[in-house]
C-alpha cells in the first residue's frame, strides 16, 4: 500500500425527504444563491418544489440559471459566472447530477477570476478561491457531489477536459434516492457503468498489497450490478436505489483512491473524446470503450483481471488467461443485458471515424497508468470497439 493523505470537506444528508434541509445548510454561509439546474426534470418530479419552498422558508434569496445539458459546455458556464456576478451571489445551490454540478463548480471558481477560467481546464490557473457549493443529487453517476472535480466542453476547439481543486468540494450534498425513481432506465444504466467504470480505473492501476481497497472496489461492483438489475425490474425500488446511490459516491469521493498509485483513467480520457466528438453520454460511452481496453490490456497483470473475474462474476477458472477474457465478455454481455452500448456502432459512429476520436485525443496522450498509451495504442482499443 502507498502513503496516502486522504481528506474530503464534504458534508453528506442522506435520505429520503432530506431536501427540505437544503434551506437551513446554506444559510450558514449564503443569503443569496445561484441556483443551477438542468432541461426540467426536476420541475416534473417535484424536486424543484421542494428546493425552493426550503430557500424560501429560510429567506434566501436565488436567481436562476437552468438549461445545463448532459456534457456540459464552457458557454453555459461563462453565462453563469456573469448572471453571478452581476447578481452578487454568495453562493451556488447545484440541482441535478453530474453536468449541472461540474457547471456549478466552474461558475464557483469562475467568479473570483477576472480572465478566461478555460484557463483552469488547461493548466494555466488553479483557482484558490471558489463560492460555497451546496448540492441536491437527482441522478448518481459521476461522484461530482463529493469531490473537488469538474468536466466541462470546450464546444469550440472539441476539449473535454477536466480540473480539480481543493476548494470546489461542495460544502454539503443532499442525497435523497427516492427522487431518482423518476430516472429512466437508460440513465441508471449510464450511471451504472460510470460508477464502475470509476472502479476500474482505480482497481486495474497496478498497486500491489492494497487488499481492503481491493475488497471495497469489488464489493461496489457487485452492489451496483445486483442494484440496477433490481432497478430495472422497478425503479422505485427504494433500497436498491441507495445502496447504488451511496456506491455512486464512494466509488469518487477519494476513498477508493486511498492507497493506490492515482487510478489508470484511460477509459475516461478516450471516452471523454467520444462526448465531445458526438455528445455521447458519459456512461453510454464508458461502456462501450472499457471493454475495449481491458481486452487491450488486461495481460500486463492477468492475475488481477482473473481476481476480477472471480470475485466479481464468480468464474472458477484455473487458467489465467481464460479466466480474464471471460471476465470481460461477462462485463460486457451485462451492459447489454442493461440496454447499453457496447461498440462505437451501437453509438452510431461509423469506423471511419476512429482517425478523428484518435486525433482528439491525441491532444492528452500519453495517458494511462497500467499501460501508457500513445496514439497507435487507441487506435487499436477503438478497433476493439467495432
Ligand atoms: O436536464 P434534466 O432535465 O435534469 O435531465 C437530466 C439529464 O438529461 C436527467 N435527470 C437527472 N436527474 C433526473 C433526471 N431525469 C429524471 N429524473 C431525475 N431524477 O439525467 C440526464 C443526465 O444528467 P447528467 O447530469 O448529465 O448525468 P451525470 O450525473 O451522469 O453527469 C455526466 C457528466 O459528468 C461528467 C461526465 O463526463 C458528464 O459530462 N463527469 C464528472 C465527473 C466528476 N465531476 O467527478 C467524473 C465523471 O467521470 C464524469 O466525467
Ligand atoms: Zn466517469
């Protein structure tokens, strides 16, 4: 196990009716807030409501800023930092999932900077300073509602790209998984594969001796299959949906990381590229691409991806090898098994295209921990995908 510090601000009310709390959390720091939320599916379950009826009962003032897409973009956010601005907030309550609490943190840093905050995304500022970050979960994929990270789109030059800051962790986040019971079924599935997804990359970076997180990753990984086949089945399952909602979080929320060598994250980069090329959801994306690389990779250390298939998917296969592949081919039968994607086809991109995803994310390579990958190399997972 590596040396580690582990340290997360964030403040987590679980449970179901919790969102009435929102008001009373964010009156310890802000009277006036920017509220930041999606295309209208909480005005249609009722989350919405709820929010405001809490901000008002604590007479906190909040000017909106809603319309925030799946894959979020740098626009949105520039139009935030200014209605923010010229509103004199002292606060951001983020309602939604992923899109809207990256766009959220992005305004939070943006506020404080009088340049362009892309320049956070590319290296060139680190923000030390950001508004208060107050969170209502709606949809659990991303980890975004404790973690100091955000992924935003660059529409002009085709970037996604990412930044993390110590001070974007929100202050709290409510999670209350009953509201997710209006999700459909192809977003619990995206938000399956991202979760484990974001397993993977930590579980499969090479570290050795790191039992507990070994135990920790795989037992999310078996909750979150056996809660989404339940949820399938019934979307309001309540139990199921918060044992997949608190998987959500701790697959991102730093634990999972601990004792580790900072995750692999080549899935993440190659399909962060697929998002921005064709606006592809992050999980959908996910679930086509890591198949691919484990396929690519998996015999720079077979013993962990025969452990993967044995603790996870059960096979009892004395070969290795055999073991792997199986293991994979079990993944990858289940996504489809959950009506998700699984070859660049199923996403509607023709092969011809891989020259262009490569060239894309080419602007990060080399990335990769288990394998550093150059651009030959995701070619070849892209023709994986096919
Ligand atoms: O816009 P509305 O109408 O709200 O609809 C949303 C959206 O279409 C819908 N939805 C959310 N809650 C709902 C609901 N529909 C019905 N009932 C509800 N309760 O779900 C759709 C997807 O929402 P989105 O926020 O885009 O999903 P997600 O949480 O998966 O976020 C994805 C984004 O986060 C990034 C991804 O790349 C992607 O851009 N990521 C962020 C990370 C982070 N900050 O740590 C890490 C991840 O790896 C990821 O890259
Ligand atoms: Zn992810």
């Amino acid at each position: 196990m590596k040396d580690f510090v582990f340290h997360n601000p964030t403040k987590i009310v679980f449970g179901k009716g919790k969102i009435s709390q929102i008001g009373e959390e964010v009156k310890s720091t802000s009277k006036r807030v920017l509220l930041v939320y999606g295309k209208g599916s909480i005005k249609r379950n009722g989350v919405y409501d709820q929010v405001t009826k809490s901000l008002k009962a604590q007479n906190i003032e909040f000017v909106e800023l809603s319309g925030i897409k799946p894959n979020p973009v740098l626009s949105k956010v520039n139009e935030g930092i200014n209605l923010a601005k010229e509103a004199h907030v002292d606060g951001i309550v983020a309602v939604g999932g992923g899109s809207v609490i990256d766009t959220s943190k992005t305004i939070a840093a943006g506020f404080y900077r009088d340049g362009d905050i892309w320049d956070a995304f590319i290296g060139k500022y680190k923000a030390k300073k950001s508004l208060p970050i107050y969170v209502v979960l709606t949809i659990s994929a991303t980890g975004s509602e404790m973690n100091g990270g955000a992924v935003i789109t660059n529409e002009e030059t085709k970037q996604k790209f990412s930044f993390w800051t110590e001070k974007s962790y929100p202050r709290v986040s409510i999670l209350d998984p009953s509201v997710q019971g209006s999700l459909p079924p192809i977003q619990t599935a995206n938000g399956a594969s991202d979760i484990i997804s974001h397993v993977f990359e930590l579980y499969f970076d090479g570290t050795k001796n790191v039992q507990i997180m070994d135990e920790i990753s795989e037992g999310i990984v078996r909750t979150v299959i056996d809660c989404t086949n339940a949820l399938m089945k019934d979307p309001n399952d309540y139990d199921a949906r918060a044992n997949f909602v608190w998987s959500a979080t701790l697959a991102l929320n730093g634990i999972n990381g601990t004792g580790r060598s900072g995750g692999d994250w080549s899935s993440h980069a190659i399909e962060h590229s697929l998002s921005a090329l064709y606006d592809v959801a992050h999980g959908s994306g996910l679930a086509v691409i890591v198949p691919a690389w484990m396929r690519y990779v998996y015999r720079v250390d077979v013993e962990k991806f025969a452990r993967f298939a044995n603790t996870v998917f059960g096979i009892d296969e004395t070969d290795q090898e055999k073991a792997a592949i199986v293991g994979i081919e079990r993944l990858k039968s289940w996504y489809k098994s959950i009506g998700l994607p699984v070859s660049l086809s199923d996403l509607n991109i023709p092969s011809k295209d891989i020259d262009k995803i490569v060239e894309n994310a080419a602007m990060r390579t080399p990335f990769g921990r288990l394998k550093k990958l150059q651009p030959s190399d995701v070619k070849e997972i892209l023709k994986l995908c096919l």
